[in-house]
C-alpha cells in the first residue's frame, strides 16, 4: 500500500509533457489532485520561462489548467536562494540567461550589472555570446559569487539533446577554475525551497518525476519518498542497476492511487 501524501513536486517534461507531445495519464493525475484539493508544486530545471508562460502552456498544448503558484522554476529558486544569501548586502548580479531567470532577480529587488556584481547567475541562454562569457568570466575572477541555475548537460528537443545550462556553467567553471553553486534539481537547494513554498514537512511530499538522475535523487538526497514514472527519460533496465531505489516505480500516472 503507497502512502497517503499531502503534497506533491511534480516534474514537468517526460512527466506531464513529453516535449510538445501530451500524456494523458498526467492531465487525470493534475485533475484527481485538484479534485481532492491535494497540494502539489511543478518543480522544474527550466529556467527559460516565467511561470505565466508555463501556466499558458498546460492550458493551451496540454489541456492541464492551473495557476502561477503551482509552479517553482529553478529560476525561482536561484533568485530566492541568492537572495537570501545577499540579505542586506549587495544586491547587483550579472545573468546568463533568459526572461525567466532575469525577471526572477528583478522581482526580488536585484540590480542587473556588467560592473562589479556581487553574484554572477549562470543558466541556459539561447541566444548566449563570447562577450556574456567574458563578462561572467572577469566578474568571478574578481570575487563574484558564483552560482549556476541547474547542472543540466543536455535538454531534449525533437531534434536530439542540446545543450542545457549545465554546459554553460561548466565552460565559465572551466575559464575561472571555481566551481558554482548549484540550485536546481538534483541539489537539495531547490527542493528545500520548494518544501518552503508548499509549506508542508518533507514527510508529507512524494517527488513524482521520469528522470532518476535529476528527480529522484532530488527527492533522495533530503530524504523526501519519490515516484518514479516511466514515461520519459529513464528505463527500468537503467534504474534496476541503481544501489538506492526509488520509493515507487510505475509504468503511468494512471497507476497511482491518491
């Protein structure tokens, strides 16, 4: 028998979507949980997008209607972590990175600066230059706090796996021989932060996500119970050579009972 949980973190892509292709199984599961007033967060690596524009996207390509506070981005959560780290000090930061992570900053009273921040913020950035590079790269160098949104090497794309914005990161890690903070899933950084949004113990939240190396070890490594569904990236075949399990392993969402 699973246990009953109060709250749940819910993965995005391969979990409610796969790319631009629906999971049925997902939109029952998001409506049974809203049916029987179950808290539950998406908690995602995207950084790219604003809550808003992931709302939109449920509701316009996956028919899954929800609003803003059911989403916790890693762009939230850097914003809200270096934030805390900055608390009445210095709150100037240089971005890599899309809308997403920078209105995340501005909404939390940071300055955006090429000169001397205090903090350089390094996420995935399509639109990414040898100058951005520069400028993070001179900017740690000098004593910036350095700090990565998730370490993501790759994203899935219907064209392959790109590149995500851990291979960012990674090249100004590389450039200023520092290594960043991480925040973003598998750190426990986000999902402390999300145990905070959703305020409920960790006890009570089950991690469901398709990714064993992102999601589940998220949820494993503060000791929070995980769902793992098979409906995008990991196999049963990968996940059964693993020393430590997830809680749960299910073929679809239609195989959980609330």
């Amino acid at each position: 028998m699973a246990k009953k949980y109060k709250g749940y973190f819910i993965d995005l892509d391969g979990t409610v979507y796969a790319g631009k292709k629906r999971i049925p199984a997902a939109k029952r599961f998001i409506e049974q949980l809203q049916a029987t007033q179950t808290a539950f967060l998406f908690v995602t690596n995207n950084t790219t997008k604003l809550p808003a524009d992931v709302v939109r996207n449920l509701a316009e390509n996956h028919d899954i209607h929800v609003s803003e506070d059911n989403v916790y981005t890693a762009g939230l959560a850097t914003a809200d972590y270096v934030a805390g780290l900055a608390k009445d000090g210095d709150r100037t930061v240089y971005v890599i990175g899309e809308i997403g992570l920078i209105q995340a900053f501005l909404d939390r009273g940071f300055t955006l600066t090429e000169r001397n921040p205090a903090f350089v913020v390094v996420g995935l950035d399509s639109d990414v230059t040898y100058h951005k590079f520069e400028l993070a790269t001179l900017a740690v160098r000098s004593g910036a706090t350095f700090i990565g949104t998730n370490p993501d090497s790759n994203i899935p794309n219907e064209r392959g796996m790109l590149p995500g914005a851990g291979s960012l990161v990674e090249m100004v890690a590389y450039t200023t021989q520092q290594r960043p903070i991480y925040v973003g899933k598998p750190e426990p950084i986000i999902m402390e932060n999300a145990l905070a949004e959703i305020g409920l113990p960790k006890e009570d939240v089950v991690m469901v996500g398709d990714n064993y190396m992102t999601d589940i070890t998220a949820g494993q490594r503060i000791g929070m119970d995980t769902l793992l569904v098979y409906s995008g990236l990991s196999t049963r075949q990968q996940v059964a050579k693993k020393a430590k399990k997830p809680t749960y392993e299910i073929d679809s969402l239609d195989d959980w009972t609330l």
